[in-house]
C-alpha cells in the first residue's frame, strides 16, 4: 500500500476523482436496479406503469455511463501521469550515479532491465489497477446491498461461490503447472530454429539437413504431448468449473422462487439478485488470478523503488 | 604543465588496475599510451577524463583535480562514437548554446559538411547508429565534429579507428589532425602504427606506464 | 483472406476436419446462452404460476443441460487440442521444410532475427488464427449466436428484435468508428514514443561516458521528459477514446436494455406475455450484444493474425 501511496504522492487528485467516480457508478448501478426492481413490482402488482420510476433509471442510467466513463478517464490520467513521475525519477537516478558505478556491467544491465518493470507497471496502472479497484468497491457495495435486501438469501447464494473460488484457485494452480511444461517444450522448439537458421551454410555444405529436421521433429512431438496434456487437463478441470458455476445461479433461483412463491420476498428484488450477482462472485471466482497480477505489480513496484532509493545501486 | 598523474591508484575491489601510475604532459604535447588488451588503457583515459576518480595519489588535468572541473577542460573520441538518438546538431552542441557557423565549422573539420547537406533534413537529421542509417566512418566523424566544437584544452582518444575498415580509418585519422592541432593529446591504442608522429609513446604494463622509444613505432 | 487460408491447408491438409470441429464447437456457446434463457423464463413462469414444483424441475434441468453441454463441449475440446497440436506440428515442418529448400542468397537477404520470427511468431499466429481466442471460431460462433437470438427474438416480437437491432447497430458502428479504429492507430504511435524513450534512456546509460565528457545531461533529460510526456499525451488519447467507448457502452447498452425492458413491462401489463418470457428476451438481448463485441474484438485480432499467415504463405509458396 506504502508503494502505490508513492507511486500516486504527486496525483492524489486525479485518484480521489476517480475514486469518486467509482464510487459514483457504483452506486449508480445499483439505483438503478433498484428502479428496475420497484418497476418489476409495480407491474405486477398494480398493473400501472410507474413513470417515476421510469424517469428515476433514465437518470441513474444517465449518471452511471457519466461516472463510468469519468472513472475510466480519471483512472487513465492518473496512471499515465503517475508512471511519467516515476520515469522521470528513473531519469534523474540515472543521471546522478556516479559513472564508475554505472559502467559497473551489473548495475548498468540492471539498471536497464528496470525498464521493462517500469513498463509493466504503466501498463497494468493504466489497464487494471482501477478496474480491479473498481470491482471491489463494487464487490463490497453490491455485497452490503444485496445482505440489506435478503440476507439468508445472499448467504446461502455465497455459499457454493466460495467453494467455487477453491476449486478455481486450486485448478488454475494445477493448469498453471502444465501450461509452463508446454512453455518450456515451446521453447526449446524455438532455440532449435534459431540454431538451423544460424547454421544453414554448414548444414547445406555437410548435408545435415536431415540431421536436424530429425532433431526439430523430435522436440515438435515433445511439445505435441505437453499440449495436449494441457488441454486435456484444462478441458476436463475447467468443464467442470463451467457446470459447478451454474450451481450459484440454481441455488440462488431455486432458493430465491421459493420465498417468492411464500411471499417473503418480492420478484423484483429476485430479479435484481439475478442482475447483481455477477458483481459479488465473478469476483470471487476470479480473485485469484487479481491477485497473482497484482502480486507481480506490487513485486516490479518494490524493485523500482528500492534501486531508486539508492539500496541497490 | 597539461597533464599531471603522481603516484594514481585506481582498481576495483582488491585488483589494482593502475598501480601509482605517474605520467607529466606538456601542453600540446601528443602521447601515445600502448598496450594490451584488457590492460588498463581505457580506465587510464576515463581517470584522465574526470570519469573515474583516483583513489590515491594525484590527477591533475589543466590545473583542475575536481573530476567535475576535469571534465569540463576535456573531450573525449573513443571506439564506438557514442551518438545520441537525436538530430546531428544535438549531437554536436550536447545542449549548449552554439551559434550555426561553429556547428557548420565543426562539420567542415569532420568533412561531414557536403554529406550534411545532402540529408532532407540536413543538421537536424536524426541519426541512429543501429538502426543503419548512418555508416561507422560518418558517425565517428561526427563524434569527432562534438569534440572539434568543445574546443577542449586536452584531446583523449581512445582506438577512434579500430572499429572502421583502412580506407575509412585513414580519412578518419585526417578529421583527428585538425582535432589534435595545437592541443594537448593522450591516444590510447594497441595499435603503434596509429601513434605516427607522436612526441612520446608509453606502454601500460602491469599496472604501470613504462617509456618507450617512439621513434621504433615509427 | 479466404485464399490464403485455403492456400495454407492446401499445403497442410486437415482442412475438412478443420471445418468439422469448428462446427461441431459452434453451437456450444448458443446453447448455453438458450439454456440460460429458459431457465430464467421457466423460473419466472413457474413464481408466476405459483408452482414450486415447476420451479424445483427448472433447476434441476438448468443444472443437468449444463452439465451435458460442458461434457459434450470438453470431449470436443480434447479432440481439437489433438488436432490443434498435430497441425502447429505440421505448419513448423512444412516451415522448416520450405526454408530448407531456398536458395542461401534468399536467406541472407533477410537476417536471422526475421527468419526466426517467421519461424516462431508467424506460426504461433497463423494457428491462433485458425484456433485461439477472439479469432476465426469465435467470429463464427459470434454470427451463430447473433443468427440464433435474432430469429428467436423475431419469434417473440418481431418489435424487440427491431429496437434490438436499431441500438446494437449504431453502437457497433460507433464503437468501430470512434474508439477501435483510432485507438489502434494511436496505440501504435504509443508504443513507437515507449521505444524512443526506452532509446533515449538507454543512451543515458550506456553512453555514460559521452554525456558528462560533454555535459549533455540537461540535453537528455530535456529530451527523455518530452518524449516521456509524448507518452503521456498519446496514451491519455487512447483513454479519452476508451472512456468514450465505456460511456457508449454504458449508455447505449443499458439504453437497449431499459427499452426492451420497458417495453416488455408494458405488454406484461396488458397481459401480452408473462414476466417470465420477458426474462428469456432480456437474456437474448444480452446474448445479442456480447455477440457483437466479439465479433468487433474477432476482426481486429483476424486482421492482426493474417498477417503472419500471409508472411507463412510467402515463405511455402517461394518458388525462388
């Protein structure tokens, strides 16, 4: 948290209006299901058409798509200038080492290879960051709302979503493993062309065509069985997850019809439930893979800061 | 007095790579340093230049010890040009305020004038060393038209001509005549045929700089 | 494109299955989507009709149509990662091949770098072309999908699949018009400014000696801040084309959504159908729009990908 506050010292304005924003269309989002559901009641109930309510979504819809774009503009500005503050104070280090230190093969390599991080961070300040942000003020809002409208039925909604979020946690582990075999084998497959290229003159000349093509064939097989066991197991684990992921949806309808049919809740606010839920366990599901990426952020960040205090050069 | 080494350490970690090296250069005198590969003739230059700082003993270059002061009384030709991403002129004025006629007197000296001026941006074409659009003769010409235009007191070179075929190295060591005329020149080669015409030529051995006879290079 | 992609398993083979497999996996997608939308349908029905009988049967369907979709579609799967495998397989021998067969003049004119991207990333390409995400299947499975809903949605009311197609269209078009394709172009232009600065830093460090010799500091750092805040104005161009594309997205999608919606209220109402259908409509709608975006997303990433296959055509049909 320390390093992002350091990222973001000189742009804490642009941050707050973004968060503003966020926070904005969040709430927007969730007014305006709130119409929809008072509609949805409304219609069947009374069989009127509630024009305030009507007016009341075009206005949340309105604000929601000004708050959605400004929190995408703001996110983006701060990001940018954010990242150009750093970049500049990676400037500024490396005209201040001294030259000895900085001919020293290591530090001038590293110093360089900061780059690349000082890249990533841009790109996932600018992508990611505050959508990820986004979609925990969103988790956390939609999560107080739907436990104010029906909390048994959120509970027992959430109940197979945390299941769900370790198998997919535990199976992603699992895919991750075989997909870096497959890397590897790719790998090699590529360092092979890469030495028949080098090599075309001596090749032709001892007729080693064969030779090699026999080689590059044995590491395509390789990496033929590495893939396809990839996307056997993938196949199998994430078909799975794809049948496990309805389960949610089911309970939360089955569970949710039931205290409509006993009139303890109205088909509105089911209705918004259906529509709401994605908000609360997509991000669940998926918090695993946040916070690998945002671990990756957090680990080029710290190395960017400890060279540029000095610790390391 | 140009030039004063007494008594220089400089290494790193435990290796000595100069070991209480002394060396005394007259203003406009033109040494040359030889020696082996690896041996140390870089590192002797870069001390000479205010890059590296001695860690014992005396560098004194144009009555300045300070290497930031050093620096500001040298310029520096050495194997690779070391150009900039940036336009020629960029190249040439490093930033500094330069009227048009010392940039395009610079070139002259370079013999980089008429090439200058077939390019459709002429001195504010970019150059880019990798990417081609430059030969290695025209950007060492150039590195030498940015030493031309310091008007340095103390010219160091350091191999300028050992990355470039004969033919271009011969017309290169032309521009480095007009650049070491009338100054105070320290070339480190490992290479003596280069060394034509200097007043004295040292060899670095062991950490030391030992005299040698020039007229045998010669 | 067509005709390099025929070229290409002209020199391959496994065309027929190719096609095979894509249409076996086509429906997969839509049939989720007509499961999704009868459940919700049936569901509602059912809290309608006051049947929890009806209402337990539609979960139990729900979840065993979705198992029997996942299980049909991760048998297929595995076929096509057998398949998929044994064609990359192919397209780096016949690579391998077709280089072996050039003259050396023609493969010193270009340099190792180049042939060893041919190589690599031209047939990491073409494949994905053919199989990876948000390319040829998925454009196909996207028109499958919009074909479907739209005739489903007709079936309806003919007048939600009017409004439907008045808000999609416009938006797609708007979308491509003011975000995708300008967006493209700056993002290039973006990564040039990213390289150029990546220069200008490296020549700070690697001509260290150079830059206090001759006191150029000021100069780069002059330099490498301009280039630094071209970064910043480039990219902050593709964020005001991305906000407006979340703005659009936001307004036109929800604007769709609450028209049909109101719509459908209306004639629940008048007792024109039930709460339950309108469900399914809304659901097809949503089927509808995320269509449309990946068929956008496909053919930009198509057009990006035909490249590397055009260069892979180059190389097997250089007769020089």
């Amino acid at each position: 948290m320390k390093q992002i506050g350091r990222l973001f010292q000189y742009r804490k304005m642009l941050v707050a209006v973004t968060l503003l924003c966020t926070a904005g269309a969040v709430f927007a989002t969730l007014l305006w299901n709130r119409e929809l559901a008072l509609i949805i009641d409304t219609v069947q109930q009374e069989k009127v058409f509630p024009v305030e309510n009507i007016w009341k979504s075009i206005i949340y819809l309105l604000l929601g798509a000004v708050m959605q774009g400004g929190m995408s503009f703001g996110g983006a500005c701060a990001g940018e200038y954010a990242t150009h503050d750093m970049r500049m104070q990676y400037a500024e280090i490396m005209l201040k080492c001294p030259y000895e230190k900085v001919a020293s093969e290591n530090v001038g390599e590293y110093i360089s290879g900061l780059q690349n991080e000082m890249e990533d961070i841009n790109r996932y300040v600018s992508e990611q960051l505050f959508n990820m942000i986004s979609m925990v003020i969103s988790f956390v809002f939609t999560l107080i709302y739907l436990m104010y409208q029906n909390r048994q039925l959120t509970l027992l909604y959430l109940l197979p979503v945390v299941f769900l979020t370790v198998y997919t946690t535990v199976s992603s582990k699992v895919i991750y493993g075989y997909t870096v075999a497959e890397q590897k084998e790719m790998e090699k497959i590529n360092a092979v062309l890469g030495t028949i290229l080098q090599l075309v003159p001596v090749i032709r000349v001892y007729e080693a065509e064969k030779l090699l093509r026999d080689q590059y064939t044995g590491h395509i097989g390789a990496w033929q069985e590495a893939s396809v066991k990839q996307e056997r197991v993938k196949a199998r684990l994430m078909s799975l997850s794809g049948v496990l992921s309805c389960v949610p949806l089911a309970l939360l309808l089955g569970i949710g019809g039931s205290m409509v049919l006993r009139g303890e809740l109205s088909m509105g606010t089911l209705y918004i439930f259906v529509n709401l839920s994605g908000n609360v366990s997509g991000v669940m599901i998926n918090c695993s893979a946040h916070m690998a990426g945002f671990r990756r952020f957090c680990g080029n960040l710290n190395r960017v800061w400890t060279v540029m205090a000095g610790k390391e050069v | 007095m140009s030039i004063h080494l007494s008594e220089a350490v400089f290494g790193y970690d435990e290796k000595k790579i100069l070991d209480k090296v002394s060396l005394r250069v007259n203003t406009r005198e033109h040494i040359g340093i030889l020696g082996a590969s690896g041996i140390g003739k870089s590192t002797l230059l870069k001390l000479l230049a205010g890059l590296y700082e001695v860690q014992s003993g005396i560098c004194e270059v144009a009555g300045e010890r300070e290497p930031v002061k050093i620096r500001k009384k040298v310029a520096m030709v050495m194997q690779t040009p070391g150009l900039f991403p940036l336009s020629i002129r960029d190249n040439i004025t490093c930033g500094h305020p330069m009227s048009e006629d010392k940039i395009r007197d610079a070139l002259r000296a370079a013999q980089l004038e008429e090439w200058v001026a077939s390019l459709p941006d002429g001195v504010d074409s970019i150059v880019a060393e990798r990417s081609g659009n430059i030969s290695g003769g025209q950007a060492q010409r150039i590195a030498i038209a940015r030493a031309i235009a310091k008007d340095a007191q103390v010219i160091l070179l350091d191999e300028p001509t050992s990355a470039l075929d004969e033919e271009t190295a011969r017309a290169v060591m032309k521009t480095l005549e007009y650049l070491t005329q009338g100054k105070t020149v320290v070339h480190v080669t490992h290479r003596p045929e280069t060394l034509f015409g200097y007043d004295r030529i040292l060899e670095l051995k062991e950490g030391k700089l030992v005299a040698r006879e020039s007229e045998k290079y010669i | 494109m067509l005709e390099s992609l025929r070229n290409i398993f002209k020199h391959l083979g496994g065309g027929f299955l190719y096609a095979f497999l894509l249409i076996l996996r086509t429906p997969v997608d839509t049939l989720l989507c007509i499961i999704n939308a009868l459940f919700l349908k049936g569901v509602f029905e059912a809290m309608e009709q006051g049947t929890p009988e009806a209402l337990a049967r539609c979960c139990i369907c729900f979840v065993a149509a979705n198992g029997f979709v996942f299980l049909y579609n991760g048998i297929l799967w595995g076929e096509f990662a057998v398949f998929s495998a044994r064609m990359v397989g192919k397209l780096r021998l016949k690579f391998l091949d077709a280089l072996q067969g050039l003259p050396l003049g023609r493969i010193e004119a270009m340099t190792d770098g180049v042939w060893i991207t041919r190589g690599n990333a031209d047939v990491k390409m073409t494949w994905d072309l053919l199989s990876g995400a948000l390319n040829i299947p998925h454009f196909v499975f996207a028109i499958f999908r919009i074909a479907v809903a739209s005739v489903i949605m007709y079936c309806i009311s003919p007048l939600f699949l009017v409004i439907e197609l008045a808000v999609i269209v416009p938006h797609v078009f708007l979308r491509h018009r003011y975000v995708v394709k300008p967006a493209e172009q700056l993002i290039q232009k973006a990564q040039k400014e990213t390289e150029q600065t990546a220069v200008v830093a490296s020549s700070l460090l690697a001509g260290g000696d150079t830059v206090r010799i001759f006191e150029a500091e000021g100069m780069l750092e002059d330099y490498y801040t301009e280039s630094s805040l071209n970064i910043v104005r480039t990219r902050l161009k593709i964020s005001v084309r991305k906000a407006w594309g979340e703005f659009m997205q936001l307004l036109l999608g929800r604007g769709g959504y609450l028209l049909l919606f109101l719509l459908g209220c209306e004639m629940v109402r008048r007792g024109g159908m039930n709460f339950g259908s309108l469900t399914a409509v809304l659901q097809y709608r949503g089927a509808m729009v995320a269509a449309s975006m990946m068929l956008m997303n496909s053919l930009v990433e198509i057009k990006k990908n035909s490249v590397g296959m055009k260069r892979m055509e180059e190389v097997f049909d250089d007769k020089q």
